[in-house]
C-alpha cells in the first residue's frame, strides 16, 4: 500500500532557506522573516513567528538566492495548513497560485 507522501503529485525539496513573508488579511498587511523548510512545484512549506495564521491568507513569499546561478523566487500563495509549533510560532502549508 501507497504512503501518503507516495501519493503526491510533485516532490518536496527540503531548502530550510531565510524568506520574506508580506501577509495580507482584513486586519493589515505586515512583513515578516519566515524559514521555508521545504518547497514543490504547488506549494511550499513555512515556519513563521506567529502563533496562527488563517486558512485562506494570501501571503507573498520572496526567497533570494546567494548564488547568481540560482534564481530568486517570488509567489503569491494562500495558507491551506497551520499547525502550531511553539506557544509563538507555527508551521503553515502554501498552495502557490502564481509565480512572479
């Protein structure tokens, strides 16, 4: 029998890579740092120093390159998970829906 990470469309790649998340909800739009642990054709894995973010976020994510070989990416995406990870922080899931 399939595992679940068997049944993925795409695989994950770990990068545990500094990023820049702006999030925009009804209450604001602020900046923060976040670390991406890991990323996949659709959607991308991020550590963020909240307690919680919404389902449904729109978040945009940049991450930059140390290396001219490597691109930047830049994604506008929407929060699908969040699992809390400490009493200030948590792990979100990102659904990208367009690359920049």
């Amino acid at each position: 029998m399939l595992g679940y990470d068997d049944k993925r469309n795409f695989f994950r790649m770990m990068v545990n890579s500094p990023c820049q998340l702006q999030v925009t909800d009804d209450e604001s739009s602020r900046t923060m740092q976040a670390m991406c642990k890991d990323i996949s054709a659709t959607g991308m894995s991020l550590e963020v120093d909240e307690p919680s973010l919404e389902i449904g976020t729109q978040v945009s994510v940049a991450i930059d390159s140390p290396s001219s070989q490597v691109p930047s990416l830049a994604a506008i995406a929407t929060v699908v998970r969040c699992e809390p990870d400490t009493e200030s922080s948590c792990l979100i899931g990102v659904e990208i829906t367009e690359m920049k």
